[in-house]
C-alpha cells in the first residue's frame, strides 16, 4: 500500500519542446494515477523544477536552444535534484549519445518511438527504486545522528565487575524484557544468530586483547524466530596498567536498510513478474559461462525462446492471464535444467536459456529439444488450459561467435529463422545462414524477373467521404502475381525492394499505371476521384522523386490535384533537411501529401508543422477498438481535432464495421477506407463499383427519431418486457443481449437515453455505463438492478457514470415516467439534434 501511495502523489515533469509527445506522455503517465506537469524547453523545464519538486523527469534531448543533455547537467545541480530519477527520451540511439546521457547525469535513456505501455513499467520501476534508494539513505543520516547522540541502542560493560547497562532501545532490539533478561556477556552471544557468532566473538575478543575497536554488521535471532540485521560498533577503556577496565558501544538495527538494498539488487538484476534473472544478470551470466568455457575448452549453448502466438493469446484472455502463461513458463523451464544452467527473460515473450560446459554434440541436440519439449504439454493458467508452442533459436560460444553481443544476435537470428519455417521448431545459427542468404538472393533474382516480366499489379482500395457518401478516390496498392506463388501481397516482398534497390523501378512503375488509371477513370465521368500512391525512402535516396512525378502526371494528362502521395512518419525522421526540400519541390506541383499510419512512429506535432503535410491518415490500430476502448476513442478524437486546427483533412484506414464508421462521423473525420466497403480489387472491380454509385451513394443518408432509448439486458425476456413498457412512447428502440454489440449500436445511432441492466456475465451494468460515459458522454445513463449491490451502482452515481437506478421489478408506469424526464435532461444539456443521422446507420432493433 506504501508504493501505491507514492507512486499516486508521484509528480512527472514533462520537458518536450513537441506538444504531441506531451499529450501522450501526459495520457500514459495519469493512466497509472501520477500527476503530470508539462515544459515546452529548457528555461521552462529547470523553473519548474523548482517550483514543483517533481518525483521524476522524461526530458527530451533534441530541443531548440539548450539541448536535454545540459539541462540534465543542470538540474541536477538544483536543490534536491541530487537523486531524483531523469529518463532520456530521444531518437538517438548510438553509443556515443548513450554515454553523453549518462555522463550528463541520466538515470535511464527511452528511445523513440516510445512503447507506451513499457515506459509506464518502466517509470514504476524507477519510481519504486528511487523511493527505495532515499529510504537506505535516510536510514544512513539517521544512524549516523542516533551514533552521535547515543541514543540508539547504546551499551556499556564494566569488565572488573562484570556488570552490564543497556540503553531502553537495547532491548527492543533484541526483543527482550528488561525484568527477565539477565544481561551478561554469554548471554548476549546467545541471541547472536549461530552462523554470525564466532565472528561477533572475534571482534569482542580482540578488542579486550589488543585494543582493537569493532564495527560489523551480523544477525540477531530474536525469540519469534525472526531474524534482524544490525550494526554493531565497540571500544575498550583501557587503565594504566593495560588492563581492560570497561568497554562501551551501539547497536544499530539496519533490516529494513538491509531489506531495501536486497530489494534494489533485486530489482536491478531479476525480473519481478517471473522471477528469473533479467537482460543485466543475463549477460553476466553469459560472461561467465564464457570465461569458464575459455578455461576448459567447452561449449556454451544459448538458446532464444520466443512464445508462438503470444499477442493472441494476450488478445483474447487478457493482459493477467497473459502474466500467468509467462510465470508458467519460467516456472516449467527452471525445473527442467540443471543448477548450473540459466533460464532468463530477455524481453516481453523472450526467454534465453544457457548450457554450460557442452561437450558433444548430441548434448547441444539434446538441449534444444528438451526446451521444445516444455510446451508439448499445455498451462493450466486461471482453470485455462492454454496449449501454446515456440519458436527456439540455437547458438554456440565459441562456433557461431566469441562474445556475448554476438552469441545472442545469432541466437535472436536463429529464433526469427525457426519462426519463418513455421514455428514450433529449433533451428541452429549456423546451418541455416546458408539457407537463408540462397533464398535472400532467389528472392531478389524472382523481384528482378518480375519487373522485367511485368508480373506486377495494381489494386485499388476506394476511400468514401462521409460528406457525400460517395468515393472520394482510391489508394493504389501493388500486388505481385508470382508464377508459381500465385498473388503475394506486398509485406512479403516490399522489405527486399527496399534493401536491393529494385524499389525505385517498381514504384515508378506503380506511380505511372496508378495516373494512366485514374485519368481513364475521368474520361469515363468519374472526374472527381484521385488517387493515392505510396513512397518508399529509397526512392527519395535514388531519384529525383519531384521530377518523376512531373513527367509521369505530363505522360498520362492527369491533373497534379488528382494525385496523392502517401510518406510514411519514419520517413521525416531521416535527413529532415533534404526531405524538407523534396516535398516541398512535389508540393509545388500541385500534389497532396499525405502522412501514412499517423499516430505509430513518431508522431511529431513538429515535424507536422514544418512538413507541407495536407492528409493525416489514421492508422487501423486505433481505429479496430474506437466503439469500445476509450483511449481509442479519445486518441482518435484528439487527432481529427488537432488536423483541423492544423487545416488539414483525415482519412481513417481499416474501417471494418458500421460502428466504427458511426463514430468516425461523429467526430468529423473526413474520408474512411476499409473492408467494410471494400477490400482492394483490381481496376476493372473498382469501375463497376464506381457505375453503380453513380445511381445512389455508397453510404444513404436519413433523419433518425430525435429520441432513441438503447436498452441492454441478457435475457431476452426481460428486454421484451421492457420493450412493452415503451411501445407507445414513439422512442426509437434499440435493444441487445450483448454489451459489445451495444457499443456498436451506440456507435451508429445518436442515443440519447441507456437502460442498463446491472448483472451481466460478460460486463456489469457499471462497467459498461462508465466505458459509455468517456465514449458517449452526453447520453443519460439508467442502471436496472435486481439484487442488492448498491454499493457499486451509489459508487457509479457519485461517479457520473449513472443518472438513476431502479429495482426489478418494476413500476411500469414509474419507469416511464423517468425516462422522459430522462429524455428532457438531455435537451435541456445539449438541445433537440438537428444533424441528420450518420451515414448508414442500420435498421431499427
């Protein structure tokens, strides 16, 4: 409870000259209940410091004026600054930037782009580290104080006499009675833990004999079988004769300091949620083994495990079920190794497993099978049974590499080597790069016979506006029909254009049919569609992209406005510079830039502002959850919202359902794409689908009732009887079994009025209200419950997320009643609807 507390008061200074970055920092930082304060540059970031004392800093390096580097130097020379966590975050990644962090004065350094979900782990952890780190050192400053004072547990023998003084605090920390402890010198070595005594007795026996002063750290056993850590200091009083006449000192308990450093030891080399030795305990490991294999002549043996179809099982199970299958794992691989061997986690699914002093080979054969052998058996995780394989990559010191960085590359290249044949299987580093180097240069001979061949094909995705529910235009999307292979879809083969050069032939080829395309489209009627088409960095790298796209749009007579040209946000990363001037070269043509994917990589407001971007494009992983994730939905808002002020249009990829399409109108987003109209066809498809929306649009448009009442209920009954209740009311009713499917509904009609059941198997009427009030906040939201949980449904009502509950059963009459004057709430707030419906919204329930 103590680290929840802190980590709640907890304030995050923000210093980032990039709004956006900010605005997720700030997102991802509240998720986890810490206070968030924001500065856009150095003077800002360093005053407020000072004024607000923050408990941790994420501080860009890459800032106008003064860089992140020396406002680190600098912060760390303020008040109290000594030991507050800084964290780096910045797109430099080489050694040399590393090392600069550090010597500046950094505790960690984040890459970018930043995993969100991993920073607000990892900001946890240095949290929790550095709470524990100022409690050792505030337990120093008082030792220290209470050795001064005397007044931590303080002693005195007078060896003559034999008599013995202790101090109050003497007792309690030896955990006896004063009335009942006789307080001699044997007695005393008693309550000293057995394995610590004949070092305590050392330290006493030399300081009578020769004068020696101790100071040691040992073990008290205390009488409830406890053990405590203290800290023992002691001088002798020695008369003029040399004789021993009295000796005095302290005793300081220290287990909780103690408790603490074990606590960052742990923290620093172990990984807390499977308990195996983490990436810095590893290479240590390694090291070792290294060294000792060096010594004997033997093998190490490192194997790269990675879980086949983990994010699934994430997906569909849920992130601590997830937790669960990792700690079977771990638990499963330990048992079945041997003492000297390691079983570590290298990353989210990633195990590393080393096997020392290998000898002969059937020993490293049988080592790779026996890890593949863990999961042929399934997990039994939460009353699951959870049947999951992995993919194992094998490497050997000194065979495959001589240091540990190469030894685990070529083990992570094996792994990825296993995953490509199909998973579920080892496969060694060596054997297989001869493999994998032939079919690299197969592939890339296929690449260049296929362009020679025109094995290449254009498809069309349309876009749809949701103005005018009509096409808009279409994205231009290669496929490669392979004579053997049949049609390979561009993941498997755009990577490889990329890396040989053949990119550059094959997009202008794209480029020039995609313009040949859309001007045929024109000369058919169709002359408002464009067409968008996606570049690839290389192509800036081999050509001149803005004199290409001239002389296409001269040879085909397409018009510059009809055209777009997709970038992708990795690529503004590069040489800023010359890709400033590149676009804005194309951008004098008369072309529209869109950025691609927005919201994955680094989603620079920066760069935003200083690129001639006209289109943002709304990557599919927010919109496939926009209907039931609020931080989708709000990601998704913010970022239509912010193209707007910034005078640009959005596009949304990956529109699958019509819940999602009710959304994406809702928030003004200006064109859609996706399965949900169409997948990409070829050219001929897209003409027909184009004539037959020349009768009617894609997406019809009507008037909705202006009041619509959703009502949710798993069982079937209770929602006719409460369709009965309302059939006279003229509500428009919508009704589900399901709370996914109501969000769906809530998505594609404007509702104003929710009935709510309470208990539902899959989502409380609560849970399901409070998701409804941060996705749909103006509706009014009513709770039915059937039993006595009025704790939650009052927690939901003080929470906002509940206008009123009622009891099963009901009043008929009472009900409706309340639900009118439900309906009135909501027009006095937000006033009639006079918009028209969303663009296809379904049928009445």
């Amino acid at each position: 409870m103590k680290d929840e507390r802190l980590e709640q008061a907890a304030i995050v200074l923000v210093i980032d000259d990039d709004p956006f970055i900010r605005l997720l920092a700030r997102d991802c930082m509240e998720k986890i209940g810490l206070q968030v304060i924001e500065a856009e540059d150095a003077g800002s970031g360093l005053a407020a410091i000072g004024i607000h004392a923050p408990d941790i800093i994420l501080l860009d390096v890459v800032m106008p004026g003064t860089n992140g580097f020396d406002v680190c130097r600098q912060a760390r020379q303020l008040p109290n600054m000594e030991f507050c966590p800084i964290v780096m975050l910045t797109a430099l990644e080489d050694a040399e930037s590393v090392t600069q962090a550090y010597e500046a004065g950094a505790t960690d350094f984040v890459g970018k782009p930043i995993n969100w979900q991993l920073l607000q782990y990892r900001v946890r952890f240095i949290l929790k580290a550095a709470a524990s780190f100022r409690s050792v050192f505030k337990s120093d400053v008082q030792m220290a104080k209470a050795q001064r004072l005397s007044s931590v547990g303080s002693w005195e023998w007078h060896i003559v006499s034999g008599l013995v003084a202790w101090s109050d605090e003497m007792y309690r920390i030896c955990d006896v009675s004063p009335a009942s402890f006789d307080k001699s010198y044997q007695n005393f070595l008693a309550l000293v833990h057995p394995a610590d005594r004949p070092q305590v007795e050392n330290a006493l026996h030399s300081a009578v004999e020769h004068g020696i002063a101790y100071d040691l750290e040992y073990r008290l056993l205390r009488s409830d079988g406890a053990v405590r850590a203290v800290h023992g200091k002691g001088d002798v009083l020695f008369g003029l004769d040399g004789q021993a006449l009295s000796m005095s000192g302290t005793l300081q308990d220290i287990t909780q300091r103690k408790l603490a450093e074990e606590r960052i030891h742990y923290l620093a080399n172990y990984d807390e949620l499977t308990d195996l030795p983490n990436r810095n305990l590893l290479e240590d490991r390694m090291n070792q083994a290294i060294l000792q294999a060096r010594r004997n002549g033997h093998r190490v043996v490192v194997l790269c495990l990675n879980l086949d179809g983990f994010k699934l099982i994430n997906d569909s199970h849920g992130l601590a079920v997830g937790n669960g299958l990792l700690q079977a794992v771990a638990a499963r691989a330990k048992a079945a190794v041997r003492e000297s061997d390691t079983v570590a986690r290298f990353g989210a699914d990633e195990f590393v497993l080393i096997f020392p002093e290998m000898v002969h080979n059937r020993d490293v054969l049988h080592s790779a099978q026996r890890a593949l052998d863990l999961f042929a058996e399934p997990f039994l995780v939460d009353a699951r049974k959870l049947h999951v394989t992995a993919s194992i990559g094998v490497c050997l010191y000194p065979d495959d590499g001589d240091d540990v960085d190469v030894v685990l590359r070529n083990a992570d290249v094996a792994m990825y080597e296993a995953k490509e044949s199909g998973r579920n299987c080892f496969k060694f580093y060596a054997q297989e790069m001869g493999r994998r180097i032939e079919q690299y240069v197969e592939m890339e001979n296929a690449l260049r016979v296929a362009l020679e061949q025109q094995q290449f094909e254009v498809y069309y995705q349309p876009k749809v506006n949701l103005c005018s529910g009509r096409f808009s235009g279409v994205e231009a999307l290669v496929r490669w029909n392979h004579p053997q292979n049949g049609m390979v879809q561009p993941g498997s083969f755009i990577s490889l254009a990329e890396k040989t050069g053949l990119i550059g032939p094959i997009g202008e080829w794209v480029l020039h049919t995609a313009c040949v395309q859309a001007r045929q489209w024109h000369d058919m009627g169709f002359d408002e569609m464009t067409v968008a088409v996606n570049l690839s960095a290389i192509q800036f790298d081999q050509q001149d992209v803005a004199a290409l796209v001239t002389r296409i749009l001269a040879e085909t007579g397409l018009a510059p406005r009809h055209l777009e040209l997709e970038l992708t946000e990795s690529m503004l990363m590069g040489d800023s510079d010359s890709m400033l001037a590149a676009l804005k070269d194309i951008k004098a043509i008369g072309v529209t830039l869109t950025l691609d994917d927005f919201g994955t990589g680094y989603s620079s407001l920066a760069y935003l502002k200083r690129f001639p971007i006209d289109v943002i494009k709304i990557d599919r992983s927010f919109v496939r959850s926009i209907t039931t994730d609020p931080n989708d939905a709000s990601l998704t808002r913010t970022i239509v919202l912010m193209a707007k002020s910034l005078k640009m249009k959005t596009v949304a990829e990956g529109v699958e359902t019509q819940g999602q399409l009710g959304f994406l109108n809702a928030i003004k987003c200006d064109d859609v794409q996706g399965f949900y109209f169409s997948k990409p066809v070829p050219a001929a498809a897209l003409t027909e689908m184009l004539r037959h929306q020349q009768n009617r649009p894609v997406l019809p448009r009507g008037a909705e009732p202006e009041r619509t009442i959703l009502l949710l209920d798993d069982e079937p009954h209770i929602l006719s009887a409460l369709r009965r209740v309302f059939r006279n009311e003229h509500y428009q009713i919508l009704q589900t079994t399901s709370p996914f499917e109501a969000f769906e509904l809530l998505a594609m009609h404007r509702v104003q009025v929710i009935l709510s059941d309470q208990r539902m198997p899959i989502m409380s009427g609560t849970d399901f209200l409070s998701k409804v009030k941060e996705l749909h906040p103006d509706t009014v939201r009513i709770i039915l419950s059937g039993y006595t949980e009025l704790e939650s449904v009052i927690d939901a009502i003080n929470r906002g997320a509940v206008y009123r509950f009622f009891t099963k059963p009901w009043d008929d009459q009472q009900l409706r009643d309340h639900v009118r004057e439900a309906f009135a709430h909501h027009w006095r707030l937000h006033g009639n609807p006079d918009q028209p419906a969303m663009p296809g919204a379904g049928q009445q329930a």
